[in-house]
C-alpha cells in the first residue's frame, strides 16, 4: 500500500538558487521553520549516500527520523528516503528552470507493509487526515525554501 502527496511551486530564483538552499543541511533549522535540529551522521557535501537525524516540530511535539540522500541528479533531482516501523518515506524533489525562476515539485509517498481486515480500514481513514497534515507540511517547506533562494537570488 502507497500513500502519495504532490506539492509544486514555483520559486522566482534560478534553480541554482534553490538547489544550494535544498541541499544546505547545516543550515536547514535556520531555513526550514519546523526544523529544530540536524545530526550529520556523514561527513562532507551533500550526495547520495549522506545520512542526517532530523527533528521537526509537527503538532506541538518533536519528532526525529533518520535519513539519507537515495539519488540525486545535480541540479534538478534529489530523492530522501527514511524508515520508521516497516514504514518507507520516500520524498522526491525535482527542479525544472522555468523563465529565469525555478518550478519546484514536491512528492511525498509512504510505503506501507500490506493491511487486512480492521486495521487497514483504520490505515485508510488516518492517511487522508495524514496526507492533509503532510501536504500542508511541504507546502510550509516549499515557502521557507522559496524566502530563502528569493533572498540569496
């Protein structure tokens, strides 16, 4: 079972702009308003393989999940990938340079290990109450992301 949430924006900064700010992990509490804190757990630039903690602030408590760079295609592709009780986030960002801005889609999906009976009626009605609490998350994202390259730009 896969739930999906696509989020697009469109950022007025070349996407050199929005990349450096993507994929600016030291400084992504400073950029990313749920962000609190980042534990580089690799050293060195950001590429494929690199593993932080993050810890959000999502509905008034702290969460910290482990992730790591899956792929990147420099400077139009990066997918992060984290996994929490046989649960597989995947979230994929891509970047196309659209009249000197940068058009910006976010999708998110969780791969959930399959369901029966009660407990995958329970899953279903939680994920459009997660789907909504999520898109509304990348939505704020994509803002701070956007302030951010709008201001190096």
């Amino acid at each position: 079972m896969r739930n999906i949430v696509e989020v697009e924006k469109f950022v007025n900064s070349p996407i050199g702009n929005v990349w450096r700010v993507i994929t600016d992990l030291d400084h992504s509490p400073q950029i990313l308003s749920s962000v609190t804190r980042v534990e580089r757990l690799t050293e060195g630039s950001f590429r494929v393989g690199m593993r932080w903690r993050e810890t959000r602030k999502l509905l008034g408590k702290e969460a910290t999940e482990e992730m790591w760079v899956s792929a990147m295609e420099v400077p139009g592709r990066i997918v992060i990938t984290s996994e929490d009780g046989g649960v597989r986030y995947v979230s994929e960002i891509h970047l196309t340079e659209v009249n000197g801005g940068t058009d910006v889609v976010y999708t998110f999906s969780a791969e959930l290990p399959e369901l029966h009976g009660l407990r995958k009626l329970v899953s279903n009605t939680l994920g459009y109450l997660g789907a909504a609490i999520t898109k509304r998350m990348i939505s704020q994202d994509l803002d701070d992301i956007a302030r951010a390259a709008t201001a190096a730009h």
